[in-house]
C-alpha cells in the first residue's frame, strides 16, 4: 500500500474547477475499458442465447487483450515484467481454447489488461541493473500471483484432456478468489504513481520539465521522508485523530494560516509507528516551497502535472491504497477528491510554554512568567511566532523585562530575524498576500484585511455591508481571503490570528478614511439610536461593543480641537454599556486625559459621570468615588450646579454603600452650606434631602418623624419619601398597625400617580410589616407580586425579591423550597456577578440565613464564609463586621433590614461556632471610627463606658449590631 503526502502551504488553488469535465490526454498505452453488452430490456431473448452472445464478447476480448500483452511484452525493458506477461498471455490462451464459462472469465480478462497497463508504465524509465526496490518487490510478488493462477488453469486443462474432454469448467469462487489475489499484489504497484509523482514534481520545481524523459528516476526520488519535528508539542490528541482516519484509507487537508504547524504535523504522521509498520518504504513528502505563488498557478501547475505524468489529481486519490495528505493554506482543493479537510487549531497554553521555554532559557523567569504567558496568549499561541520569539530572545541574549519592552515597542519587527518562511513572519505572510486570487482582489483585498485587523473583534459578516458601503462585493473578498487561511469565521465575526493583526497594522498601509468614516458613521448611528429597551440596536452594540469601544478610543486619540461629537458617543456608548451590558472598559484613561478648556469641561464631565456610573453597575466604590469628584469638579467649573448636585449625591451614596454613614452625612450637609446650593432648582433640593436622610436614618442622629419630610412635597421624590419616613417608623419601633395604614394607602396612591419603583418600595414596606408580625404567608404573596411587577423587566429586582421569598419560605419551615428559590434566583446571577457583586452579598448572605434556620450549620458557615469573601474584595468593613457578627453569639432582630433578621435564639449554634470565631480588632476600630461613642450609648441600651477588655467590647458591639443596624445600607 502506498501513501502520499503534500506540503502546499503557498499554493494557491485558483482556476481547479476548469479540470472539470476537462479530457487530458494519458500516457502511451491507453487503458481500455471492455464491459459486457447487454441487449434492449423490451427485447425478449432466451438464456442459452444470451450467453452465447457473452460468451462470444469475451472471445473477442480476449483475443484483443492477448494481442495488447504480447505487444506490449515486446516493448519493456525489465526482464521479469517479461515473463510475468508471458505468463499471463498463457492464461488467457488457455482461458480462449478450453475454458468453458467464459462469461464468468471477464473480471481476469480485465485484470489481465490492468496488469500490462501497470508494468507498461512503471518500468517504463527503469532497467534491469537500476530496478527500484519497490518495484523489484512488486513484480516478484506479482510474478509469484500469475504462476500460482496459470499453474491451476493448466491443471484443469491436463484433467480435461485425460478425460477426453474438450472444454473444462472452472468454478466462479475459485475465479473470485485467483481475482482478490491479484487485486492484493496489483496495490503494491501504486507506489509507482506516487514515486512518479515525487519525481515530476520535484523536475517542476528544479525547472526540468521539458528534458522529463532524460531524468534517472532514482537520483530525484525522495528516498527517506523527513523525521518528527523536534519541536512539536500539543498536538498529540489531534495525530490520534488523523491516525484513525488514514486507518480507514480517507485523504486529508490540513488546513490554515502560514506558520501553524500544517507541514510538522504532516511529518509527525509520517513518522507515527503504525504508518512505518503499514507502509514500509512506501510513504513520501512532497514539498512545493520552492514554488512562487504569485507565478506557478494552480492551473499552470496541473496543467504541468498531466502533461509530465499523464494522470489527474483524482485518478491518484482513486488507485486503491494511496492515502493522500494535503497540507494548504487556501480552502479550495481538488473538487474530484474527498477530502477529509480538518482546520488546524493553535497551541493550547501548556504547549505553547512548552514550545517558548525549550527554546528560550533565561536565568530566572519566575517572576516574569505570567506575563510571558500573556505575551503568548497575545500571539493566539500561533506556532510559527512562538518559535520565532523564542528564538530572537535567545540569540540576543534579552532578558525577559527586555522581551516584554521589545514586543510592546516593535511587535511583529520582533518576529522577523531571517529570511525564508521558517525565519520570517513576513516572509510567511508575503507568500499569502502574493497569492493570485489575493492579487486579483487588488487594493480592495488589502483594505478589507486592513479593516480586519484594525477592529479587535473582527468584522462582523452579517453587518459587512452595512459597515463598509463603499467596499462593493466585501462578502467576496472576505471569502478569498479566507480561502487563503488570511482570516478565519468564528461565531458570526471574520477574524485575523494576532500575528496577522501585528503584521498588517505594522506593515501595510493603514485603514484608510474612507473605511474609518463608514464604519464610524454606522456604529455612532447605532449608539445614538439606543434606547434602554432590547431592540435591535442593542443587540448590536451587544455583538459589536469591543470594536465600538475601539472606534471611540481611537477618535478620542486623534480627535481635533472642538469636535464634540465623539465626546457625546462616549458618554453614549458607557450608558449602552450600563444598560444593555455592564462591563469593565478600556475606555476610563483615554477620557481622564481629555485635555481639559472651556470647550471640553461639560463634554469631558458627561463622560466621566457616566464611567462613574458603569462602576456602580459593578461595585468598585473607589473607581466611581474617583469618576464622580472628578465630574463634580468640572461641573463646578462650568457652573452647572444641577450636574454638580448629581455627583454630590452620588459620592455620598458610596459613602453609605460601604458604611460610612456619617461621612456620607456630612458630604450632604456640606454641600448645603457650599455657594451651588442656592443654584439649585427645588426638584434638585428635595434630591439631596431624600438621599441625607437616607443616610441619616442609620445614624439614629434624628428623630424617624424628621426623616424624609422636607421631600414630601416633590413631585418626583414625595412618594417615595412618604413610603420611606413610615418604614423608618417600623425599623424604629413605631405602632405597627399605624405604619401598615398609611402604606397601604400609599401603595394604592402608587398606582394611580406614582411609578413601578414608587409602588415596589410601598409593597416592600407591607411585606416587612406582615413579616414583622408574623404573617408570613401574607409577606411571601407581597414579594411575589413585586416579582410579578418586574418580571421580563429588571431582572435584578426579580432576583433580589426571589431571594427574599427564600428567607420568608425558611421561616415557615419549608427549607427545600426556600433553597429552590434561592437557586432559581441564582440562576442569573452569572450575568450580575461581574456587573453587581451586590448580588452575591444579597444572594449568599440569604442561603446562610436560610441553612442556619435549618439547622445546617456546616453549610451556614459554608455561606457566611462566601459572603466575607466577598466584602473583603469590595472592601467593605462595615457589612464583613455584620456577616461576623453572625458567627459570633445569639442575637437578636435586626431593625432596618428586617427579611434579615433572625431568630432570637438556635439550639446549637453557640456550641458549633465555639473557638472558631477570630476577633478583628480592626473591624471594631472601623466601628468606633464610624459611631462614636456618644452615639453608640444613646442607641444601645445598657452599653457602658469603658470597657474592660477587647473582647467585652467586641462582645457587646456583636451582640447589640443589629439593633444599630449600620450594615444595612449595601442591601437598601
């Protein structure tokens, strides 16, 4: 059995589809094909006619066939073909004299035609004294075949003739069987077209295609493939696959870009055990390195390729045993072959260290190795550039801070340190880009590459159009380009490998304007039409919101002076990003370095508010604290006091957010002392007290019939504040039936004038009520119907009120169902874990709740260990302080947050917790810091002055921290 294998990794396949239908001329001896004639269906014929008819085709071919092998035996020069056609010859002249089932004769008159066929042509540059070791094996085994067939048709002849008969039978098993033998032996002679090819191919290469018949077959045949690549790692799940396909006889195309690795893997193959044990000598590789694409064709190549060999491409892949392996950049291969065509992935991380470090050897990389491993990530682990980075580290001795600073500075200069493809990366992607079906894109093919490369995400293949109008036919191009393994389909974007990126923004021309300006004017247009509902426009700054971030980036680099244009999409697409999806974004230097005039304070502070925005989104206090001051600063400048109220308002929200109740407080009550505060409209006034109160409620400074009164009258907050100065009324122990009649009417008074936010906090405040007085079923049908309201909505209150039914289902004792809720509500909780870590605060706090009212306290702790995790990332003192005080002792019901509290005593609890509490005093600092000690007397009954010990005081504290209720503030 013979096997082929082709390295074409610049070979353009251009023009193949023209051999279609297409009649080459073949080599001398033409085969030729004798079949049995059948007469017209509607013809009625008896049996024994009809077989006389076949009986007399099969005469005549094997009168033709005799006459052919006789001839050609004549002819060729190789002694032992001779007697194998002689012998043959004697076969068929017996077969014509006495055989008497000649019909059933005709698969060995056709084998017997293929057999001078095939020693016509593979002896026909040999001689006797410089025979080819295959072919020597070949005919001796073939030779062994024909005179074990002609010994048992003689036989048959003698035992007719002693019994005086003048026509023997053979049987057509033993027919069939003298037919599988020689189909066997026949195999072995298709090395011959391989080795023909090996050799054609390389006189093509070296220019020699006119004086082919003067060339010694031996001293161009590849007599050894090359070995396994040294370097090869990662790929070993992927050569078990191949492996399992050649087993099943399936030609394959190894498909991708210059550099992955398409031509290793081929030489793997050939060296796997299973090949050698299979093929012996009979497996080859064919280079085409040598070929220029931008000259040699395809189609000029096959045209050379049937001239020289007399055979097509399909007619290899169709000879019984012959296992082609084709390794291409381009996608179109030989139409009549079927290909197995499998697309080479990159290295996985592992390998790619693997593969860097055994080439790269510094001194100490330890602390360096995780930014290498990012630099290669950067590289999509692309074989060919890792090798070449590796090797322009090490022969220039750089240390692994001089690779980094290298690659950061020059990029894909930095890949190219030699000539040839396995020297250059530019080499590499010349090859492709001198392809002809490339070339025949002209300038339009390099724009489109360029447009690639320039969006990070790709271009999107259903916006193409859309996005570049003046780039007719880019479906097209996009689609020759990525025939050429230059770009590559990934979900719903047309994508570049990073070296590709690197190569075409370091040397081709940039994106030219005309591009830029379409796919600016279409992305802007997008952003400007996006409103907070999903619609399409969401959806496509959802799909497209990196390379939407990287047009903006890029004007507000090369913005002119004055053009507010940008500014505007900037602070647009943040707010696309805060509605649709909350992530973090590159943009937040890029708009901290808006050179700051006249022209640019408001546009710069827009930009900046909304950033701070984005954070909140995804609890990071500090980034937005920092994002808000630096708004309000310029909005001051500006004098626009309504915006600087906004950002006032929103620093001491995050004050609040994380604990700092008096600081939060005194950023209010400054602000109503600072000059802005008599600018300011009285909508804006009643604002700012809503928000003080809701900061001064935790501070028990103020009497509850203070609190939220001066908002009262605000046609946008008095609802609001009315809802919340009786809810402020049951968290300090007011007449419960009192605080359930006015919210009541306020909820009624919600649907006729106030909104579904206005409404939730009056339903929320009569879930607490029925809760606090023990009507539990009455609060799980509030909560459901605040569930109900938002439902398709805002899928953040579904999951924050879900949870709370959970707690409420744990108090009536039906665990299961509380846990189901608990999960079901957390079941989006992915989407929230990266833009509000709120949620996992509301959501873990809540399942520890629910297993210790269980009595499971191993996962209780399980839960309370989660949830200070987690204030430890957001930094967050106060609620930690909160989550410790219940792993601490019994403790009693919280005021503020009453869906939190919890039972005033748990059998076992105390005892399970017992010597596994640790005592941090730096969280009792942040609690004398935060509540003075004045404070702290008069709202804690029974809190002495001076404390005997650290522990007495952080036991006191514990004990009485849900009736001070600070913690509250992060779940409000």
């Amino acid at each position: 059995m013979s096997r082929g294998a082709a390295g074409d990794d610049n070979f353009d396949c251009n023009g193949i589809q023209k051999f279609k239908g297409e009649k080459l001329q073949k080599c001398k001896g033409k085969k030729t094909h004798l079949g049995v004639i059948t007469n017209d269906p509607n013809t009625e014929q008896s049996s024994s006619e009809t077989k006389d008819v076949q009986d007399d085709i099969v005469i005549q071919s094997l009168s033709v066939a005799i006459s052919a092998i006789n001839a050609t035996k004549d002819l060729i020069p190789i002694d032992l073909a001779k007697g194998i056609l002689g012998t043959v010859a004697n076969i068929l002249t017996i077969a014509q004299l006495v055989i008497k089932n000649k019909s059933d004769f005709q698969a060995i008159v056709n084998k017997c035609e293929t057999i001078r066929e095939i020693l016509e042509r593979s002896t026909k540059d040999a001689t006797n004294d410089d025979l080819p070791g295959y072919l020597r094996h070949a005919l001796l085994q073939l030779n062994i075949s024909v005179n074990r067939i002609n010994s048992e048709v003689s036989t048959k002849k003698e035992q007719g003739f002693f019994k005086r008969l003048f026509s023997v039978t053979i049987n057509r098993d033993h027919i069939s069987g003298w037919e599988k033998d020689l189909d066997h032996v026949l195999v072995l002679f298709n090395a011959g077209a391989i080795a023909g090819i090996v050799i054609r191919v390389e006189k093509l290469a070296l220019g020699l295609e006119g004086n082919a018949t003067n060339i010694n077959v031996s001293k161009y045949r590849s007599k050894e493939p090359p070995s396994r690549p040294s370097m090869f790692y990662g790929q070993d799940d992927l050569v078990a696959e191949l492996m399992d396909l050649i087993v099943n006889d399936e030609h394959i195309a190894l498909i991708g870009p210059g550099g992955m690795g398409k031509s290793s893997l081929a030489k793997a193959i050939l060296n796997e055990t299973l090949v050698r044990e299979r093929f012996a000598d009979r497996h080859y590789f064919v280079a085409y390195d040598g070929l220029d694409p931008s000259t040699i064709t395809f189609d000029a190549f096959m045209t050379h390729f049937a001239g020289v060999l007399g055979i097509e491409l399909a007619e290899i892949a169709d000879i019984p045993g012959v296992i082609l392996i084709l390794t291409s950049c381009s996608q179109r291969n030989a139409p009549n072959v079927e290909w197995i065509t499998k697309d080479i992935p990159p290295l996985d991380s592992s390998a790619a260290r693997q593969a860097f470090f055994r080439i790269y050897r510094p001194t100490s990389v330890s602390n360096a190795e995780g930014e290498i491993t990012k630099l290669l990530a950067e590289l999509d682990f692309h074989p060919l550039s890792i090798n070449l980075l590796a090797n322009a580290a090490q022969q220039h001795g750089w240390s692994p801070a001089t690779l980094l600073e290298r690659w950061n500075n020059r990029h894909s200069i930095v890949l190219n340190h030699g000539k040839g493809k396995l020297q250059s990366l530019s080499y590499t992607m010349n090859l492709s880009l001198g392809s002809p079906s490339v070339q025949e894109l002209g300038e339009d093919g390099r724009r489109a590459l360029a447009v690639i490369a320039f969006l990070p995400q790709g271009l999107n293949a259903d916006l193409a159009s859309d996005l570049l109008p003046s780039l007719l036919q880019v479906d097209t191009i996009c689609d020759v380009l990525c025939r050429q393994s230059l770009v590559y389909h990934q979900d719903s974007f047309i994508k570049v490998l990073a070296p590709i990126r690197h190569f075409v923004r370091d040397s081709l021309p940039p994106l030219d304007s005309t591009c830029l300006r379409d796919i600016r004017d279409f992305y802007y247009n997008t952003v400007g039409c996006c409103s907070e509902d999903r619609d399409r426009y969401a959806d496509m700054i959802i799909s497209d919101h990196l390379n939407i971030e990287h047009v903006v980036a890029f004007d507000l680099a090369h913005i002119p002076d004055g053009k507010e244009e940008t500014y505007e999409m900037c602070w647009l697409f943040l707010w696309c990003l805060y509605s649709h999806l909350p992530r973090p974004t590159t943009l937040a230097p890029a708009i901290f370095n808006i050179v700051e005039n006249s022209s640019t304070w408001v546009p710069k502070a827009n930009c900046l508010s909304q950033l701070a925005w984005l954070y909140v989104t995804l609890s990071q206090p500090a980034e937005q604290m920092k994002a808000f001051k630096a708004a309000q600063a310029l909005y001051l400048t500006a004098g626009d006091h309504e915006s600087v109220a906004e950002c006032v308002a929103r620093c001491a929200e995050t004050y609040r957010s994380q604990g700092h109740f008096l600081q939060s407080q005194q950023v209010f009550e400054d602000f109503q002392n600072s000059t802005s505060w008599k600018f300011l409209s009285e909508a804006m006034k009643a604002q700012s007290w809503y928000f003080l109160d809701d900061a001064r409620q935790h501070t028990f400074t103020v009497p509850a019939d203070e609190l939220f009164v001066k908002s009262w009258e605000d046609r946008t907050w008095g609802l609001q504040s009315k809802v919340l100065h009786w809810r402020v009324k049951l968290y300090y122990g007011g007449d419960i039936v009192q605080v359930k009649t006015h919210l009541e009417n306020l909820s009624r008074q919600s649907q006729q004038i106030g909104g579904i936010f206005d409404r939730r906090e009056a339903l929320r405040g009569l879930a607490e009520v029925a809760f606090c007085n023990g009507r539990l079923s009455d609060a799980m049908d509030i909560l459901e119907k605040i569930v109900e309201m938002f439902e398709g909505q805002h899928s953040d209150d579904v999951l924050w009120y879900t949870v709370w039914r959970g707690v409420v289902a744990s108090r009536q004792g039906n665990h299961v169902l509380a846990r189901e809720l608990v999960h079901q509500a957390s079941g989006s909780l992915e989407v929230f874990a990266l833009c509000n870590a709120r949620t996992f605060l509301h959501s873990s706090y809540a399942s520890a709740c629910i297993e210790l009212t269980a009595g499971e306290f191993d996962k209780a702790k399980s839960h309370f260990n989660a949830t200070i995790e987690s204030c430890d990332m957001q930094d967050s003192l106060t609620y930690k302080a909160f989550v410790l005080s219940r792993t601490g002792r019994a403790f009693r019901r919280d005021t503020l947050l009453p869906f939190y509290a919890l039972l005033d005593r748990f059998e076992g609890w105390a005892s399970f917790l017992e010597g596994q509490v640790v005592i941090h005093e730096h969280y009792v600092d942040h609690i004398m810091t935060t509540y003075p000690y004045h404070t702290m007397t008069q709202t804690v009954p029974g809190l002495r002055e001076g404390y005997t010990s650290w522990r007495e005081s952080k036991a006191e504290i514990y004990y009485h921290w849900g009736n001070l209720g600070i913690e509250q503030s992060l779940l409000l």
